[in-house]
C-alpha cells in the first residue's frame, strides 16, 4: 500500500531542479520586460560618491580591479559606474588588477569606458563633453602581479618596484601621468573593488600603513564582514553587491548593467523567498500532523 | 562580427551551459568544463608567474653575468641568494632531502610573519579596539556635577565594554 502523500509533503519534497527551472523562467521574463525600480542610496555609498565627487580636475585615484570572472556580474558595474564618474571630471586612475584573472576584464572595462566617453552624456544636469581618452595621460593600467600583499607594500614604496612597466609594456616613466608619481603620496584615495582576501592586505597593508583614504566595492555575501572597518574609520565607504553599485549609478546619474540587473535580482530574490516560505509551511504542517496522528 | 568572435562567443556560450548543466546532474559535458578550466587557470597561472616574477626579478637582473661563474659577476649577484633558496624547496620532492626545504621555508615564513603580525595586530586589533573605546565619556561616568545615577548608567555600560 502507497504512502499517502498531501500536499504539505510535496512542499517539502520539490526537487531542485524544478526551484532552478522556476528561477531561470523568472530571470528570463523579468529581464524582457523593461521596468525600473527605485534606487535608495545608503550613506556608506554616499560616502564614497561625494568623496570621489568632491576631487578636482588631474587628482590620482588608484582603481584596484581584484576579482575574478565569477565575480563579474556584481562588480564589474562598480568598476564602470566608478570610472566613469572619475573620467567624467578629468581624474586621472591609476589601475591594479591583482587577482590572477583579473587583467583581462580590467582592460576590457578600460576599452569600454573609454568608448563611452566620446560621447557628449549630461549627468545630475551637468553636461560633459565627448573625449578621448588616452593611455598614459588619463589612465595607467599596472596590470597583475602574484603575492598581493607584498606588491601593495611594495607599491608604497614606489610604483616602480613591481611594476617597471604597466600591462602594455610601456614604461612608467615613459608615462607621462606616472612622471612625478611615486607611491600612494601622490594618489588621493585607493578604491578597492574586490570578491576575496586581497580586500584585507588592502586594509591592513595598505590603508594601515601609508594612511590613505580607502573605499571598498564588495560582493554581497563579503559585504557585512567589512562593516566594523567602516565603524572604525579605517575605511570611508563600502559598496556592498548589485545593489552597492545600483546606488551609486543612482548617485552618478549613470543607469547601467547594476540598476538594469537589479530588477531581475528583485524578482529572483522574490522566488527564494516564495521557496523558503513553502518549505517551512510544508515543514510545520506535516510535524504537526504527525503529532496529531501519533496523539 | 568576424568569425573569431563568433566562435570564441559561442564556444564561452557552450562553456557557460556545460557550468550550468551541473545544476540538473553531473554529466561529461560539466566534466569537461569543470577540466578546462582548472586546467587553464593552472597554466595560465605558470606563465603569469615566469613572465611577471622570475624574468623580470631574476632573469633579467642576472643577465649580464655568466652562467660558467653561478652569475656572481653580474651587476646583481645578490639575487643568485633567492634563486638557490627557491630550488632548495623544490628538495620537499625527495624524501632523503627533503630537510633541506626546511631552510628557505623557514626564511619564508620568518619574514611573512614578520611582516604580517605588527600590521595585522594593528590594523585588525588595536585600532578596532581603539574604535570602540573612543566613545567613552569619562565625565559621564564619574559625572561632571557629582554622582547621577542617571548619567552613569551609559559611562557604566562603557567601563563594562571597556574592560
């Protein structure tokens, strides 16, 4: 004789596949359907905005691009919302790419942006005109080096030390942004966009021995584990995930791959949630129907 | 779209749903995915290493030196030190020599800690201690116009975290 199985059981019993089905359909259809979703920027995000906004025509930010392609879809909208803006007001980034995979996406990000600004784009009301950007006066792309911690320790002593020439083969000195360029003296923050362990010589090895001003792009899950370094001061803002990037699109005035994405996130997070309700409803009911029936 | 492109898309469009294929059950096509890129990220890994370490930071420091004298009478014979200890821990591969990988990792690990430990201590310790205890107001707790209960109760809460 077959168990009689109820309906509470089957909520229990759904087979993954059929959650991993539901969530690709979900996907798909929220991603064809165009809607947007309002954005609230929080004041960590904020932080860094008006940090990076506030920095005059020909400041250095050092960009460091540490994560991999299994990290893309949440960081690399920071890297084009951020570098953008910074390129928008004519400041100059010095980039790093210290994951091993990292360098080929770094200077696909460089490709794109640097297409995107030769078009006239008007953001918060403030016209930017078109231009070109060129390797070497707005940008410096140091490109991968193994042994992170040892290379931001060496990077405070001199750029040089480690990186001779940038990922083009070109030597610094032959740059002329590098000329006068030494180390973090002359860089006015550091913004670390990163999906692992580099995050933490960043803040230890960098930002705890030369002092600069540093700010954090970080993938959702690492997100709350950086929060007392914020606490502390040691950090001045954290982008945590799509959504840490969607805010500061919102800031930027720049709608992008984050706030296009966040929409679909929106909607997948709705059916894990719906998931997790039926499993516990399923869970309960039958327990309490077993109590009943062994009563 | 050239036909480079167009192929290098589509085989990172199979390579995608061969990942994703694992989300039904294992099967050979996840398998192979799951192989390739172990297998490029190690390789990859390699030639990052001796084109971004070992030519720049040693090769090309000791060029100007001869081979037939261990390239001492180059412009920087110090780096022949690094380089004999880095093939010394290539001796954990003999079971009878193996001790003597001990040496540079000792070196090795003497220096990373070294390093690591002062700044680690300070950064991840002391400062987030520091953090926390900054906000305590020891007027508050000793109370500037006499004792208030009141007003001792945060400076108390304080003193508690504090120690």
């Amino acid at each position: 004789m077959s168990e009689k199985v109820n309906i509470f059981d089957r909520m229990m019993r759904i087979d993954r596949r059929w959650i991993f089905l539901f969530l690709i359909v979900v996907c798909v259809i929220t991603y064809t359907i165009p809607f947007t979703i309002p954005i609230y920027p929080v004041p960590e995000v904020k932080s860094i905005y008006n940090f990076l906004d506030s920095l005059p025509e020909d400041d250095i930010v050092l960009v460091a691009i540490d994560y991999d392609p299994n990290n893309l879809a949440e960081l690399h909208p920071m890297t084009y919302a951020v570098v953008e803006h910074l390129w928008r007001k004519k400041v100059k980034v010095i980039f790093t790419s210290l994951s091993q995979n990292g360098p080929g996406m770094a200077d696909q990000a460089i490709r794109d942006i640097s297409d995107s600004l030769k078009l006239d784009r008007t953001y918060n009301g403030v016209e930017f005109k078109g231009r070109e950007i060129v390797n070497g006066v707005d940008y410096c792309f140091l490109g991968y080096k193994p042994y992170y911690a040892l290379i931001i320790l060496g990077m405070g002593q001199d750029f040089r030390l480690h990186f001779p020439n940038d990922y083009y083969g070109t030597p610094l000195d032959d740059l002329p942004m590098m000329q006068g360029v030494i180390n973090y003296d002359q860089v006015d923050c550091v913004v670390d966009l990163s999906g692992g362990n580099i995050t933490d010589a960043w803040i230890s090895y960098g930002q705890g021995r030369f002092n600069f001003p540093l700010m954090l792009g970080l993938t959702g899950v690492m997100t709350a584990q950086y929060y007392p370094f914020l606490g502390s001061g040691q950090v001045k803002g954290i982008m945590g995930g799509l959504l840490g990037a969607a805010q500061y699109e919102e800031l930027a005035d720049n709608p992008g791959r984050a706030k296009d994405g966040m929409r679909i996130q929106l909607f997948a997070h709705y059916v894990i949630i719906l998931f997790i309700v039926l499993g516990n409803i399923g869970f309960f009911m039958t327990t309490r129907s077993k109590k009943e029936g062994g009563a | 779209m050239d036909i480079q492109t167009f192929l290098w898309m589509t085989f990172g469009i199979f390579v995608t749903m061969a990942t994703f294929s694992f989300l039904y059950k294992d099967n050979p096509f996840y398998k192979f995915a799951e192989h390739l890129v172990v297998g490029v990220s190690a390789g990859y890994f390699v030639i990052i290493l001796w084109h971004n370490t070992l030519v720049p930071n040693l090769f090309q420091k000791l060029q100007d030196g001869d081979w037939y004298m261990f390239w001492l009478n180059s412009s920087n014979p110090w780096y022949v030190i690094p380089a004999i200890l880095g093939v010394l821990m290539w001796t954990r591969f003999s079971k009878k020599y193996s001790w003597i990988s001990r040496w540079p990792m000792a070196l090795y690990i003497g220096l990373s800690t070294g390093i690591a430990i002062p700044l680690e201590m300070s950064n991840r310790v002391n400062k987030q201690l520091y953090a926390m205890m900054s906000s305590i107001d020891w007027s508050n707790f000793f109370g500037s116009e006499g004792f208030d209960l009141l007003s001792t109760t945060s400076g108390f809460a304080q003193l508690i975290v504090f120690v």
